[in-house]
C-alpha cells in the first residue's frame, strides 16, 4: 500500500492565532515517524465565506478537492466559548463525501486542554461518518504556552501525539478498503 496522506487542519483562521505553532509541531513529530505524508492544511488559505452567504463555488472546490486528497485527518482544535471555533465548523460543513469513511485524531487546547471543543467536535465528525480516535493529546494554555502565546510543550505530549499517531494512521489505512478498490491499494 502506497503511503497515505494525512492533513493537519488548523482550526482557527483569527489574525494572532495559535494553531499554526501547534500544527507546526504536531507536523514535526509527525514527519519523523516517516509512516505517511503529513501536510499542513489551513482552513484560512481557503477563504471560505460563512456557508450559503455567497456564491463560494471556487472556494468549496478548492477545498473539497483539497480534502479528497487525504486519507485521514489531525484537527488542532481550539475551545471557543466552550466549543469549536465558527470557522472550523464551517469547514466542516463545506463538505460531506470528502470527510466520509476517514480517520481523524484531534490535538487541543485551551484552559482546560480544548477538552469540551474535542467533545463537542467528535459529535460533528460522528455525522460526517469520520472514525475519531481515543488517544488525544490536550494542550494547557496556562502551561504549554508562556503568556499564553509562545508555544512551549511539556514533553508529556510527545508520547500522546505520537500514540494519537499511530490510530490515525492505522485507521485511515483500514477504511481506505471501504473506499478505494483493492486492486487500487
Ligand atoms: C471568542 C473566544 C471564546 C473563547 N472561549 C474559551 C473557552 O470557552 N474555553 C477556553 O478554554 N478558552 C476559550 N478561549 C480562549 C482560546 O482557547 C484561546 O484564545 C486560543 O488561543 C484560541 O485559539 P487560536 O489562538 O488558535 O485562535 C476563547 C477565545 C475566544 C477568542
């Protein structure tokens, strides 16, 4: 089997954001295991209008071609007002097969690790039939960030992305077979 393609999507889209440091990192790890082809995706390059607000079809192509691309999915998810931020929720809604029989882990954070945005997100990715995965690393905005806004990890994370990793990857590989014929693997 060819080696899968696994996207990084950063979460929010504000000026001053933190997820490209977190992505950043994640994608890091990531690329050392060697295991697949990791890449960034950044929901802001897309410019996607609030859904049905305006004619986005260039926009809602690019992405949904962007996500047909990729086998399985890492969302570095912020917690918004106890929540997932507008902007990843109107990605996610931008797109329904380009989800569809995929794996996805999630990193988050926010004062309590962003545990009630990935609970909260696991419900939405349950209706786009994406198999999220248990292990999931939480990040302390209070202790993984100096003054809330440079990026410094303890190294307890380490072992939790990368076993967060290892069921991404293993299975995005398994419902690739209820997507691509056999011959094609
Ligand atoms: C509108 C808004 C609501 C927020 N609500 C929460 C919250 O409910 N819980 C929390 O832990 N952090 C909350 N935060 C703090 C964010 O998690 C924090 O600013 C984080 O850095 C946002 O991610 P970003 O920098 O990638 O945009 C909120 C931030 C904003 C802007």
């Amino acid at each position: 089997m060819e080696k899968l393609n696994i996207g990084i999507i950063l979460g929010s889209t504000r000026q001053g954001r933190l997820s490209p440091q977190v992505g950043e990192w994640v994608k890091q790890i990531a690329d050392e295991r060697g295991d697949a082809h990791y890449q960034i995706v950044d929901i802001a390059d897309y410019h996607l209008p609030l859904l049905g607000e305006a004619d986005a079809t260039e926009q809602a192509t690019a992405w949904n071609t962007k996500l047909a691309e990729l086998d399985g999915f890492v969302f570095i998810v912020q917690e918004y007002n106890h929540s997932i931020s507008a902007s990843l929720k109107n990605a996610l809604d931008y797109a329904r097969e380009a989800w569809n029989n995929k794996a996805a882990g999630i990193v988050s954070y926010g004062s309590v690790g962003g545990a009630r945005a990935a609970e909260h997100l696991r419900g939405i990715l349950g209706e786009l039939s994406v198999a999220d995965v248990r292990v999931h690393p939480a990040l302390s905005l209070f202790t993984d960030f100096e003054n809330g806004s440079v990026f410094k990890p303890a190294d307890l994370h380490l072992v939790n992305v990368n076993g967060m990793l290892d069921q991404v990857v293993a299975w995005s590989g398994a419902l690739k077979t209820l997507r691509v014929p056999a011959a094609a693997l």
